[in-house]
C-alpha cells in the first residue's frame, strides 16, 4: 500500500515532466499563410491579384485552367532579400540555398507584445531565451514568435490600421541592438518574424532591415503558425519564388521536427520544472528507496 502511493507521489512530478515536453502532432509544421484576395500587404503595396484567363471546358471537350497572377514582392508570407535595403546586397536570385534552410530556434516574447504591441525584442529577449535552452546554434535560424497570428488577416489589429497612412502601423518588431548583438555575439543565417516587419510598425527609419542586410541575412516576413513550434529542436525550410533581381518575393516556408526532438524537449522539460516538483520527485524518491529499506530489514 505504502509503495504504490508513494509510486503515485512520484509519477507526478513525471506526467508534468512529460506533459512539457510533449511534441506537436505532426513531423511538419506549414508556417505560410496562403495567397488570396485576403493577404495582408504593406499599405502602399499592390495586393494579390489572381484573375482567370480561361476555367471551362474546351471545345474538345477536355477542361482547362489557367490564372494569371500580380502582386508586390512584400507582402504575404514572404522573403526579404539584403538588397531590399542594401544596394550591394544579394537579390532574390543571388541568395545561396543553404541560407535558406537550417537549424532554427523560436523567442517567444508573446507576453511581452500582447501588454504593448509596439514591443521589439531585445538583447535582455536573447539571453533569457539562451539561458532556458543553452547558446543560439552556430548559423541558426532565428525566428521571433510574438502571437500575432491570431490577428491574420484582420488588418485593423495586424497592421495596426486598414488605411494607408504608414504613421499609423502598430506592430512588434526587433530592437536595433538586438540585431547588433546577434552580429556580435553570434553567426546566423536568416531571421524570421510572425508581423509585417522585422523593425516595429512604428519604425521610420528601418534600422533591424539596414543592420541584418548589410550583413547579407535575410528575413522572413508574416511568417505564420509559429505557435505550434517549440524552443528549438526543428529545421526551417524558405522557399521564396525564384526572382532575378528581386528584392523578395512570396515564401514557402515550412518545419519539419529534428530527429533528437524527443530528448531535446525532454532536456529542457527539465531545466524548466520548477524547485518545488524538484523537491518532491527527491523527497519521494528519498523516501520510497527509504520505505524499501524498511522493509527488507
Ligand atoms: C486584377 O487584374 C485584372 C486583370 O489584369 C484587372 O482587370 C483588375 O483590375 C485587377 N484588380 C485589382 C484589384 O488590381
Ligand atoms: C463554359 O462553356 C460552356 C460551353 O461549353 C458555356 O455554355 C459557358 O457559358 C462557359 N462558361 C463560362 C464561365 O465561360
Ligand atoms: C497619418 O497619421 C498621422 C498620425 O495620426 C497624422 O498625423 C497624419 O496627418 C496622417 N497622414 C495622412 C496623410 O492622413
Ligand atoms: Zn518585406
């Protein structure tokens, strides 16, 4: 009797060792939003425009489609390419395809922008996040989780306005000196974020843009579903459209789980259990290996 409740004692620091490490449902994450009359592009952009050319049957008596499509290169899911704000940057077509693909990790500063949407992530945002889940990996992809996607494709709440006065565009982006801080401190590839911007609605001057792209590291821009990614432990595939001399352009852009997930969650699970579920998987284990003594003697 005395064992099983003390087995029971000890599963439950466990089930919430477990329930927090718990991978998503699927291998592969969709991290784009789909392009329609709905996509959300800057104001002054020329949104998504799909018309048909032809959707019938023949006179053979076979069916046939065919759309035509226009739209401005920034808007949607999509791609920023170092051009867009450094003039010796690479283009769209220019950008390697290993830039484009690799290891990533999630900052989530969701709370932080839900109490203040004009919020940019900090350098204090990165250190946290590196002391919960060890050093950002050499050429990592970092993406800034800031739980605006609940607000797509409502353009009052996502963009902060429906007008196309840019004065008015309220949404978090990354701090200035963050993006020095990653230059200095660390070597990544690519930088991804869930709002219309890598620099915050409220930017004149666009200085996250200018700073990353001088380095040649381009952004994701509107990137969708990160709420169903974890800290760290998955790769990130971009696949912008194939634009010569483009300074972006719409972005596939989907996740796939890394292998060593399982041990990976499991290792922060553990990191993030707190002193008290400590405490009591000791105690218990303390006092179920005492009990057993007991009762062999
Ligand atoms: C979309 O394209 C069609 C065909 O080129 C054009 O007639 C129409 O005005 C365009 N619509 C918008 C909203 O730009
Ligand atoms: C499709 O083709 C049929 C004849 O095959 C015609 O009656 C109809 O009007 C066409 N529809 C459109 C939308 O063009
Ligand atoms: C845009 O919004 C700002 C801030 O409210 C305002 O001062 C400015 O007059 C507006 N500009 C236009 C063209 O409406
Ligand atoms: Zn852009």
């Amino acid at each position: 009797m005395n064992l099983i409740v003390n087995l029971c004692l000890l599963a439950l620091p466990c089930i919430r060792l477990f329930a927090n490490a718990s991978p998503a449902k699927s291998e592969w994450i969709e991290l784009s939003y789909p392009f329609s009359s709905e996509t959300i592009y800057w104001p002054t952009g020329k949104s998504f425009n799909h018309t048909t050319e032809y959707a019938n049957y023949t006179a053979d008596g076979y069916y046939f489609s065919s759309y035509r499509i226009s739209a401005s290169e920034h808007g949607g899911t999509h791609l920023d390419s170092p051009i867009h704000f450094n003039k010796g940057g690479w283009s769209t077509d220019q950008i390697p395809l290993d830039r484009l693909i690799g290891h990533a990790i999630k900052i989530d500063v969701s709370s932080k922008a839900a109490q203040n949407p004009d919020y940019q992530l900090m350098p204090s945002d990165l250190e946290a996040w590196e002391e919960s889940h060890g050093n950002i990996p050499y050429d990592a992809i970092i993406l800034v989780f800031n739980g605006w996607g609940k607000y797509w494709p409502d353009k009052r709440t996502y963009l902060g306005t429906d007008t196309k006065n840019t004065s008015l565009l309220h949404f978090p982006g990354i701090h200035p000196s963050t993006c020095r801080w990653l230059i200095n401190n660390r070597k990544i590839k690519l930088v991804g974020i869930d709002t219309a911007s890598i620099d915050h609605g409220q930017s004149t001057q666009f200085e996250s843009h200018r700073i990353l792209y001088a380095e040649n590291i381009p952004g994701l821009e509107n990137v969708a579903h990160m709420d169903k990614l974890p800290a760290k432990g998955f790769t990130v595939y971009a696949a912008p459209m194939f634009i010569v001399g483009g300074s972006g352009g719409p972005c596939r852009i989907f996740a796939h789980f890394d292998a060593n997930r399982c041990m990976v969650n499991l290792v922060d699970g553990l990191k993030s259990l707190n002193g008290f579920l400590w405490a009591a998987l000791v105690l218990y284990a303390l006092r179920f290996l005492f009990s057993r003594v007991l009762v062999r003697g």
